[in-house]
C-alpha cells in the first residue's frame, strides 16, 4: 500500500547555495478560492549542508517577538557569512498569525499540539506533518519561539526539557545557555502530547524553546533578547562566525506541577505580586474577585514553592482553570 504524501511544496530549493526566500505552498481549496493555497513564508540561506538550524515563530499566531526577530534574519544573513545552513520560517502556523489568534482560523487546530500530524489531515495537521517528516529530519539544532500570546506575561526566558537521553539533554541545556536570555529555565510541561517539541526532541535534534514576554504584543527589549539569542544559537551551532554576545543568566527550574497555580473561580484577578518577584511558599501571589456583586471578599491564591514569579496571567478576567501564575525555582 503506497504511503500518502503531503501535499506541501517549497517554491525554494533546500540545497543550493546562497539566500533562497519564497513559501511552503499548501493547497487549500475554499469559498473564496477554489484553486487556493495556504502560502507558508520561508527563507534558505545556505554555505553548504552541514550543520543545520531550523528556526521557527508563530507555531500559535498571536506571539511575536520571534516573528519580528526571524523576519530581521532572514533579511540579513549572508550565505558567506555562515558554515550550513539555516531554514527559516517566521510565522510557521500562519493561518493563526494573520489571524492573531493562539489557534488556526481554519479548523481551530493548536500547531503545538498536533504533531507529529497527518499528510491527509486538517490544514494544521498537514503543516505538522510536513515539518515531521521534512524539515525536522534535515535539521541538527531547532529553536522554537514562544511566549505568552494575548493571555499570559513571562519573564524572558530560553529553556530546554529533561530528556531520558542525558547526552542529547546535555547538548539541549549547552544551547539554551547559549542562547543567553536573561534567564534559563529547565522546563516542565504540563500538556506534552503532541508539541513540537517532543516530536523534535523525539528525532534526536538539539532543540531550545524559549517564552519571552506576552500579552499579544512585541517590546523592543525583548526582540533584542531574541534577535542576540538566535545569533548566539547559530554560532554555538558552529553556522555562523564570530562571537557570542553574553550576560548574566538566572538558572532555574519547574520540576513539577507545584509550579502552577489554576483559578478555581471566574473573576476579576487582582495581581499580588509582579514578574520577577521572588515569593515564598504559602505567599498570596494573586486574588480573585466576583464580578456580578459587590460587598463580598475575594478568593486568595497562594504560591505551593519558593522562587521568581516566572508567569502571569495577562488579562484583567480569570475563568476557572486559567493557569493564574507559575513559580519557578532559583537554581543559581
């Protein structure tokens, strides 16, 4: 029985030397296009084969300090001036990046949770397989942007999982330290199945996340933090010469869900402590008001470990279950 194809096609060659900009082409019939295609922007900018980075933005489309930071690359990066090559896509779920939205407009699927995805599938389906079966298995380092999108706020962190495999573990937590945010955080995930990140650590790659503020916004700081860590990547890649730009960077870590602090009531939030903040076991870090009365106390949040207040909830209403704060712990 013959395997299915995905039907994604580049209109740029991955093996030919020199800067390469043009699309993943995805044939997408609809209302309004009946030949119509989801164009995926993409750049090459290759010296050679070896090594390869694969760097992505907008896996949810309503984050873009690694758009902005991605965009710059692929406009600057001289093919002479690296060793590889570098594939580039700024608004990899790009249906939900020209939406704003977290998820795709299209069938409302979450890039980051559909992996390793299908060729026959949904339009997000088929973006996840193409980057399973294409682009992840040419890579040697993948670095993935995120931050909070339009509901969370996070202080500016790279960060890498732990991984059965300690040598590929090692080599993941050496690029994040590369990578140079302001912190690095050893990353717990509460909802793995399907990311992009396990599919790609799954593959055996080097693979650095990153979460770098939020609020469905971009601040000049943090493109900067992003713009200096995806040079630092590369050039702790052995892609790109010269020398890494560093500073100081807090390690820490989320070891378990004692991290995370859920609303367990709809409300108006009311933080009670910042981003950065160092907050001590049992310390309110946020309260919850009722929105339909007055007269009435609200309901108190308390952190379940010591350490920095790493991430908040964004906007100004909470709903049961919202993920309210996470602390991270201060390892050095």
């Amino acid at each position: 029985m013959q395997s299915k194809r995905n039907p994604i096609t580049p209109t740029i060659p991955f093996d030919e030397d020199g800067a390469h900009h043009g699309f993943l082409r995805l044939p997408y019939s609809r209302d309004d296009s009946a030949w119509g295609s989801v164009m995926i922007p993409i750049s090459v900018i290759r010296n050679g084969d070896r090594p390869t980075a694969l760097f992505t933005g907008g896996n949810h489309g309503d984050e873009y300090e690694g758009p902005v930071a991605l965009q710059n690359l692929a406009a600057t990066l001289d093919p002479a001036s690296i060793t590889g090559r570098v594939i580039i896509v700024p608004a990899f779920n790009t249906p939900a990046f020209r939406a704003g939205t977290r998820t795709s407009p299209i069938d409302g699927g979450n890039l980051n949770r559909s992996f390793p995805g299908r060729p026959d599938g949904t339009v997000t389906e088929k973006i996840a397989h193409y980057f399973h079966s294409t682009l992840v298995p040419m890579a040697d380092v993948v670095l993935d942007f995120h931050s909070g999108g339009k509901t969370l706020d996070f202080i500016p962190f790279a960060a890498a999982h732990i991984l059965e495999d300690k040598a590929q573990e090692a080599a993941c937590m050496a690029a994040m330290r590369a990578f140079n945010a302001p912190y690095s955080m050893r990353l717990l995930e509460i909802d793995s199945a399907g990311m992009y990140d396990t599919d790609v650590e799954s593959q055996g790659k080097v693979f650095v996340t990153t979460e770098l503020g939020g609020g469905g916004t971009a601040t000049a700081r943090l493109i900067r933090i992003a713009r200096k860590g995806a040079r630092n990547l590369l050039i702790h890649a052995g892609i790109l010469k010269g020398t890494p730009e560093m500073a100081p960077s807090i390690e820490m870590d989320m070891p378990d869900s004692d991290c995370f602090v859920f609303a367990e009531h709809d409300g108006l939030i009311e933080p009670t402590a910042d981003l950065g903040d160092y907050v001590r076991q049992g310390e309110e870090v946020a309260r919850v008001w009722p929105t339909d009365r007055t007269g009435v106390p609200p309901v108190s949040y308390a952190a379940k470990r010591d350490g920095i207040l790493a991430a908040r909830h964004f906007q100004g209403l909470v709903k049961a279950g919202d993920c309210m704060a996470v602390v991270a712990e201060v390892l050095y």
